[in-house]
C-alpha cells in the first residue's frame, strides 16, 4: 500500500456527467473520464483493509486492494492482468456495474467510498488504448466442442474461458448480433457498442466461433446440438416479461419495455427495427408517456423517452418511496435500500411511489391510467380507499422485472425452477444430461456481473465435466 493516509488527505471525486441539454440530443455516452492522474490519486484512498469487504461484495471477487495499489504506483499493465483475472470484461462493468463494491467499502460508512467503479472502468480503458488487451491464445487445443446457445455476458463469459483452455467453443445467437442484453437492452448512452464488437473480435482471435440468427429450440433442435456438440450450456438469459393484465391492457400504445428499447439500439445501429417489435415502430416524440417499474429497465425507457423528444415523462412504482439515506449501522456493507437517482432519471421525469395501476383507458389508443394509492398492510398490499387519480398517456411502457427463460424448457425436456431453468451453481448441471445452464437463464434476472460470475463458473464446471468424461 503506496499511501497508508490517501484516504485522510485525498476527497472523493468522481466522473462528471455531460449537462443534461447536450446529452439529450445525443446517443453517444455522456459520462466524462477522469484524467489518469486524478484516477491515480483517487486510487490512494484505498486503505487495503484487513478484510476487503469489497472484495467479497463483488460478485466476480475483483481483487480491487490489488489493483488499486499497482494504479497507485502507476504500474497499469499489472492492475489490468489482476483486474482481468477475475473478470472478462471489465470495460462493461466499470460503466454499467451498480457497484455493490462501493457499497461495502469500509470509507462508505462516512459515504465518501473508493470510486472503484471508476478506477476500474479506466484501467480497461487505458488498456484498450494502450493496445494490452491481445488474444490470449491456448497453449494447445483439445479439440472438444461446446456449444453456448445466448451471447449476452454469461455467454461470452464462458465461450471466453473455454477458448482460452483450448476447447472449440461455438456460441449460438437468435439475433443478428452478438451481446445479449448488453447490445439490445442497455442503450447506447450507457454503453457503447463498439466496445462489444471489440471484444468479439478479441475472441474470434482465441478461436471462439458465432452463429448469429440461429434460434436453439425453433430453427435448430436442442437434440441436434447434441448430435454435433459434446456439452451445450443454455445462456439464453430471462426474457419474459412480467405482465400488467387490468382491463385495457390491448390497447394499442401500450408496449413491454424490451420492444422499446431494443428497437431505439437496432435504429441506432443501422438494423431493420421490425425485428424488435412486430407491433410497428414505438416513438416518444411528442407523446406523453408512463412508464410503469422502478428499475434498470424502467430509468433505461426513460433516458430513450427523452431523447426521443417525449412531452412528459412519468414513472410509476408499486413501492413505497424508500428513505433518501439508509442507517449504516443497520446495512453496511450490504446493498441498501435507499433512494436512488439514475442518471436518466436526473434528465427529466416525475416519480412517483405505492401507485396501483387499474385500468388503462382510450378509444382505439391508450388516452390514460386509472390509479390509486398502494399501502402494504401485514405483507399484503392494499388500495387506499378514495385515492383513485387518473394520468395522462399516449404511450406507456411495461418494464416490471422478468418472470423467468422465454427458452422452450418444456419440448427440450428441461425442468425449471421459479420460471428459470432449474440447475445447480456448482457443476451448472440441468436435468438432462449434457446441458448445462448460467446466467439469467438459471438464476433469474440480475445483473451484467453475476452474468459473469456465472459464465466463468460454468466454463470450469464444462472443463471439469470434460475432463471426466
Ligand atoms: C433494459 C435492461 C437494462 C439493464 N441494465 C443493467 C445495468 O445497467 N447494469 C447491470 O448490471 N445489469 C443490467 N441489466 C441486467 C443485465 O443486462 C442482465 O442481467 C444480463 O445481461 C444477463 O446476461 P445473460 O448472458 O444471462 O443473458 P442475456 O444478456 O439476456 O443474453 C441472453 C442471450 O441469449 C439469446 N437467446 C435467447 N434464447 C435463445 C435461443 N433459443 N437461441 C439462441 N439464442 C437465444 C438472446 O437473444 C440473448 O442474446 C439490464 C437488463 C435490462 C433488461
Ligand atoms: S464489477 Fe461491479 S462490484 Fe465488482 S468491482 Fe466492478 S463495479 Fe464493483
């Protein structure tokens, strides 16, 4: 440890976002890097606890005291190796990452916690630009073949691993392109695609294989995959949507999330949209929309709302509005609930909590919502009597969470568990043999990290599956 009290003399500072009336008119990303001497200095703020509660709060176990330590001395090649060690793709979750790490930091019991998120996101950064980030070639091939059906990050995770323990790893993709989530969930202005293409082509070049348009299940049997493959692990992530069914709910103008915002990146790209939402195209412009879930999904509809120019923007949640500040003695170092604003949120919309949605209403177009205030009494949630209200919408949007694999389990013989696909996180093992699950698929819906946890897991319990066999 460089600075045994960085973390007495050196103040917390973080990246800057673009003001909010340039980044609206943009898709590009928005947040501002550091310059390296300021993540340097921010990296001596580390005290290299006894336990690094971060550490354990990461769920690829980053080694963060580590590489905070060799950005302190300036050695960036060494941080990147420790950073790379335990996670393939540090460049997604040093920009869309909530940093369950920060939370845990022992500084965040005064909210002053090393800008991890940060410091990481530039030791990728930097690498890239310093041209460190290479194929890393297996030593020799075994010539054993595995096919990966999903490329989002559980994915990529694994076809990543596998490749680099000379095995032929193949990755099958119902879209016409490569990144799951990452490339037609999370919008452009949090995460560029360019930096997925970049990693594709890294593994291309350690030998990983892609097969984009193939739909595993639909055009391509399960049990033909098993014909040419000698493992197949499912990484078709959780793509059903949860649902609002109250009366109203086929008017048109009312669409999940997922249509939305796949559509707004395949646009950006350059793709045919059709391919997202078979309803026909889905603008903001000029419309005033509800979108209805607190979440990830629901800031992301937001942010693309108001790029397209929306007239208003609302946001409905079924939950009471959390406290603005969590009582750390209480929490530390676990995620807290609190009171969070997301950038996109910061860009404009009204919020709103313990909102029940009844009904939606129009002639031959959503025109509104019929609401009422939500109370939870004894575990179960209540109408507050006379709370009825009414708003306003020419579009609203369904982004309430996934209930689990849109994957056809039942015809391939797969058993599942809370509507993901039923497996065990220490050999991945489905109950049929040679198919293994990870990711969403097999945990439910979460987070870009825990994909891949999942995805560098399986790769080893493949290897050991192979190796005995
Ligand atoms: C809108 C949105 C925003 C999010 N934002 C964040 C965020 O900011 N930070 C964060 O950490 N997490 C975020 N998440 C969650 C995160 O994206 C997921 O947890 C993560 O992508 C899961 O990775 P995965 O590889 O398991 O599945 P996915 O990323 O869902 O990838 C599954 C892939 O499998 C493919 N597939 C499915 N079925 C088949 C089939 N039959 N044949 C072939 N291919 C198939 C799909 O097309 C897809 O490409 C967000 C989620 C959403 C929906
Ligand atoms: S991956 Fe997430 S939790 Fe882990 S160090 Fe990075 S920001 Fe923190």
């Amino acid at each position: 440890m460089n600075n045994p009290t960085g973390f007495l003399e050196i103040d917390r500072e973080d990246r800057h976002y673009r003001p909010v009336s340039e980044r609206l008119k943009s898709w590009r990303e928005f947040v501002e890097p550091l310059p390296e001497g300021t993540v340097a200095r921010q990296a001596q703020r580390c005290m290299d606890c006894g336990v690094p509660f971060c550490h354990s709060a990461c769920p690829v176990n980053n080694l963060i005291p580590d590489w905070n330590d060799l950005v302190t001395s300036g050695d960036w090649q060494a941080a990147l190796d420790r950073l790379h060690a335990t996670n393939n793709f540090p460049e997604f979750t040093g920009r869309v990452c909530p940093a369950p790490c920060e939370a845990a930091c022992t500084l965040n019991l005064e909210d002053r916690p090393v800008t991890i998120k940060t410091i990481e996101c530039e030791i990728a950064d930097r690498g890239f630009r310093e041209g460190w980030v290479t194929p890393r070639l297996a030593s020799k091939g075994t010539g054993r073949r595995i096919a990966i059906v999903g490329s989002g990050p559980a994915g990529l995770a694994c076809a990543q691993q596998l490749a680099r323990l000379g095995h032929n790893a193949t990755v099958f993709e119902k879209t016409n392109r490569i990144g799951g989530l990452l490339r037609y969930g999370i919008p452009d202005f949090k995460l560029e695609k360019s930096l997925i293409d970049r990693r594709v082509a890294q593994m291309e070049r350690e030998g990983v294989l892609f097969r984009t348009n193939v739909d595993v299940g639909h055009d391509l049997p399960l049990d033909r995959l098993l014909d040419d493959y000698e493992l197949v692990v499912l990484a078709v992530g959780a793509e059903r949507p949860r649902d609002l069914d109250v009366p109203g709910r086929d008017l048109p103008g009312i669409h999940f999330a997922m249509d939305y915002l796949a559509q707004q990146n395949r646009r950006v790209a350059g793709d045919a949209e059709e391919a997202a939402a078979p309803s026909g195209t889905i603008s903001a412009t000029g419309k005033h929309v509800v979108v209805i879930g607190g979440g990830d999904t629901g800031s992301d509809c937001i942010g693309t709302a108001n790029r397209q120019g929306a007239a208003s923007v609302t946001q409905l949640e079924i939950m009471p509005q959390p406290p603005e500040r969590e009582n750390k003695a209480l929490t530390w170092p676990l995620w807290p609930l609190r009171l969070r604003t997301s950038s996109s949120q910061e860009e404009g919309c009204e919020r709103d909590f313990s909102v029940l949605t009844n009904e939606f209403f129009g002639n031959g177009q959503v025109e509104g919502l019929r609401c009422a205030r939500a109370r939870w009494d004894g575990g179960r949630l209540q109408e507050v009597e006379g709370s009825h209200f009414e708003i306003k919408a020419d579009l609203v949007l369904l982004g309430m969470g996934f209930t689990g694999t849109a994957f056809p389990f039942e015809a391939a013989g797969l058993d599942t568990e809370r509507g993901a696909i039923a497996a065990d996180a220490v050999r991945f093992a489905t109950s049929r043999p040679r198919v293994l699950a990870c990711g969403d698929a097999r945990r439910g819906q979460s987070l870009v990290v825990w994909a891949i946890r999942e995805g560098r897991d399986c790769a080893a319990a493949v290897h050991e599956a192979l190796a005995q066999a």
